[in-house]
C-alpha cells in the first residue's frame, strides 16, 4: 500500500518538499501536480478540486488529508527524528492550520515560483502518479 501526495507544480519550495520527502519515505509516496489531469482525476475521485483544497494533499487508504494534516500524516512515514513531527497531529487543528497558513502564504517568497515543471529525478519520476 502507498499513498499519493499531490502538490502545486508551481511552487518552487512544494518541488523541493517532494525531493525532500523522496529522498526519506522508503518508496511509500507517489507524488503529482494538483493542476496535471493526473492530479485533477484524482482530486474528482475524491470529491474535491485543486481551487478547493489550496494546499498539500495526500490521499492514503481512500482519504483525503489537507494542509497540516496531511504534512504531519506524511511525516509519520518519513525517518527519523522526521517522523516525530506526527505528534503535532495531537495539537488542535486551528492551530496547527494557523501555522500552515503562515507558511503557505510565504512559500514563494521562501522559495521561487516555478514557471515551468522541472524534470525530476529518475527515482522520483518513476513514483509519478499516471493514469
């Protein structure tokens, strides 16, 4: 079993959280851009859209997990000392999406904006979600 991560192809500093991810989740993640058809499959499955979500998605075991839900939930399958980030999931969720909120609004002033979708790594292409 995996669970897919879908993020915004735009943002510089979302293609490095992938990298990031990659490179400590011992192959558990698929990964696509929200704004691929891939990714707005996907999020029509599940009864969302991209515009909806304005954020991290992850989709495991046929749920949906926004924001830092789904940041924590992610880092749950990650290496330590990562993987501790989880026990934030205990946090009230208006805090904890408090702090997501301030991160997400500085995201391309942290990290760039993309104009266009780098090629990833071979050992990240192969987990990119296809239909």
């Amino acid at each position: 079993m995996s669970g897919v991560i879908l993020f915004d192809g735009t943002c510089a500093f979302c293609e490095r959280s992938v990298r990031f991810i990659a490179s400590r989740d011992g192959g558990y993640f698929r990964f696509g851009a929200s704004q691929n058809p891939e990714g707005q499959a996907l999020l029509a499955e599940h009864g969302t859209s991209r515009e909806a979500a304005r954020s991290i998605i992850l989709i495991e075991d046929g749920e949906i997990s926004l924001r830092s839900t789904a940041v924590l939930k992610i880092a749950r399958h990650m290496t330590a000392p990562w993987r501790w980030a989880a026990v934030f999931l205990y946090v009230p969720l208006p805090i904890r999406d408090a702090v997501y909120r301030v991160v997400a609004a500085v995201r391309h002033r942290i990290a760039g904006q993309s104009n266009a979708c780098e090629i990833p790594p071979p050992e990240i292409r192969q987990r990119l979600i296809t239909r």
